[in-house]
C-alpha cells in the first residue's frame, strides 16, 4: 500500500527553529536524524514515525533513515511526520521505512531530498493487524539481543581503561611520578604516507591493503572500505610499511587522534597522509600500552588540543608534535602485564562481537524477509 493511503503525512505541521532563537526546555527537537536539541514548547503530542527528508542516512546498511517518536515534541522540516491509519502499527510502519531503498525516489547533487511527493508514493507491505504486531515483537526481540551484546562489548572496552587508571593512573598529572620521556626516543618509527599516483580511482578490490583514516577507530580497525593498491603504488610507498605491532594514530580531519593496533591479517600493508605509524621499541614501549595511552581520557584531550592548536578550519597533529609528546614510561614489565590483560579481554570481546554479528545476520534477514 502507498504511504498515501495508510497514513496522514503532517510536514504543514512542521516549524523549524534557527538555533539562535530555540529557548532550552524539556521537550525534545527533531531533525532528520534523531534529537538535534531540546526546546521549552512542542507542536507533536502523538505516536509517530519521522521519515528523513534530507541529510538522512541515505543508502546506509546500518544507520535507518525512519524512526519513532512518542509524546510532547518539536519536529523540525528536515524529516517528513507519518501517522499511521487505524489499521497500520506505528512500529511496524518504523520498521518497514528504516532501511527502505531510495535511490531511485532521492534528488539533489550535493545534499540528497527525499520531497513528500516521493515519500507519499512509496509502497509498504499490509498484512493484518494482529500479523504486524507479531513481526514487531519478532525484530524487537532480536534488537533487544543486539543491545545486551553491544552493552557487553562497552562493558569491556570500560573494563580495560579502567584497569590502565588502576595500574597507571592519570598520565597527564603522573601523580605516581613515573619517568617521563619523549616518544621520538622510545619508538623506531613516527611517519605518515601518502595517497598514491591515481587517487582514489585507482584503489583496487585486491592488493596491498591501503589505511585511511575511517579504518582507525578507538581502538579498533574498521575493514569497511579498507582500499587495495598494487604493487606499483606500494613501492611509491616503502617509506610507510606497515609492521606487525604497529599503532595507527589518525593526524588530520574531524577523525584526529583516533587509534588502534594493526591487525596482522591485513599485512601487507601502507597508509596514507592521514594515518601515522607509530612504531615502538621491543623491550622499552609496549605498543598495546601505548594505544590504550592513546585512548586514555586525558591523554586524549591533550592530543585532541594539538590537533587543534594551529588554528587552522582542518585539525592536524604533525609527526614533529608526534615526537615531541611526553609520555609516562612505567617499567615494561607492568606494561607487559597490562598488555597481557587486554589481550585475555580481546578475547571475550571476539567471542561477544561474533555473537553481535550473528545477531545482526538474523536481523537482516528478517527485515528482508518482511520488508525486502
């Protein structure tokens, strides 16, 4: 059935308010992606499902361009209002349009629009009401599953920076006096690459894995979109060989500071001009030490503060900046206790993310199948 006919489409209802001129209150104000901020009065008191209309996540896997709302709120005109008809679950009209495939119906160059003639046109499967409401419960169960898991993954990775404070404390005040020593002196490495000869259009589905800054999470790699060069481009490349042990520190853009530890599966490997090698020395730094100093919370502010220092629109750390850090170097022994922590709770996180991924199998599979 076409959006058209099972539910009433409220967007003349829609006031946007410049951020300027929003009072601070209670309820909250919407946009095409969620909570944009919170204001002292609402228009929408209601069960409804927003649809983005532009700036939504457009084409994504995993971030859903629909959701749902409920009670006293403000909505704003960068998501179209849906209110289902009596015989139209509001939830099963959410899950239906979350990840509903616009790329036919989208327009714009820059900045994608999806324009209510579209989203009034757009075609959902009915099924009884009765139906609806088992499918709900069906997907709510499992999104319920994903979020335990997902809790449990945070569980963890708290776990670990938490037993970094119990063992070292904070980095920046060292009120337990460790040496401190320059980073240049304690590492074999500091260096950043480049993007090689072709740019992005010469990136390949095969080859030398190529890092960018979007696989350097906090203290994960991310394979999405992980590049391949060949050869040619790698010898273009040879001063930015990746190692095993290696930490990847992201140095530029909204993603600064970012870092993890190569994962041995992607070797070989380069990086470009956004990601820097940081490669520490056997027997002095750790380098899983070194990454959780990384993602230490204080530690963090002071890179970030680096980053931002040149006063430049683009954040940047430089490998000067790099080698200049004064960083605490505890024995290596108790770092290589730390490190032997983490790696004993990597495991239980490898063990939880496979469950998460088997869960979000099962989640695909029957939004496919209800919603294809």
């Amino acid at each position: 059935m076409k959006l058209k006919n099972c539910c009433d489409i409220l967007d003349s209802k829609r006031i946007p308010i410049t951020a300027a001129n929003r009072k601070k209150g209670p309820y909250p104000y919407y946009g095409a992606n969620g909570v944009q901020d919170y204001v002292d009065d609402y228009i929408f008191d209601d069960e409804l499902v927003l649809l983005a209309e532009d700036g939504g996540n457009f084409g994504s896997k995993e971030k859903p361009i629909a959701y749902r709302i409920s009670g006293k709120c403000w909505i704003n005109n960068h998501a179209h209002v849906l209110k289902p008809k009596n015989d139209l679950n509001v939830d099963y009209l959410c899950y239906s349009l979350a990840f509903y495939n616009v790329d036919k119906l989208i327009n714009g160059a820059t900045r994608k629009k999806l324009t209510q003639s579209a989203v009034k046109d757009m075609e959902i499967p009915i099924v009884p009401l009765a139906t609806q409401q088992k499918i709900v419960n069906q997907i709510k169960k499992v999104q319920l599953l994903k979020s335990t898991k997902k809790k449990r993954l945070n569980k963890l990775d708290e776990l670990i920076k938490a037993r970094f404070v119990e063992m070292f404390g904070d980095p920046i005040s060292n009120k337990r006096g460790w040496d401190k020593q320059l980073l240049t002196n304690l590492v074999n490495k500091i260096g950043s690459g480049a993007t090689p000869k072709g740019g992005k259009e010469s990136y390949q589905d095969h080859g030398i894995s190529f890092i960018r800054s979007m696989n350097v999470h906090d203290g994960d790699f991310s394979y999405t979109d992980l590049a391949h060069i060949n050869s040619k481009q790698a010898n273009q490349l040879s001063n930015v060989i990746v190692k095993s042990g290696d930490v990847f520190i992201n140095i530029t853009g909204a993603s600064v500071a970012r870092s993890c530890i190569v994962p041995d599966d992607i070797l070989p490997a380069r990086v470009n001009q956004h990601v820097s090698i940081v490669r520490c020395k056997e027997g002095v730094l750790n380098p899983i030490f070194t990454n959780n100093l990384f993602l230490n919370s204080s530690f963090k502010k002071l890179l970030l503060s680096i980053g931002s220092s040149g006063g430049a629109t683009r954040q940047a750390i430089t490998k000067k900046q790099l080698e200049e850090l004064k960083i605490i170097l505890p024995p290596i022994s108790q770092q290589n206790e730390f490190a032997n922590f983490v790696q004993q709770v990597d495991k239980s996180k490898v063990a939880v993310q496979k469950s998460l991924d088997e869960t979000q199998k099962l989640f695909d599979s029957l939004m496919q199948e209800y919603f294809g």
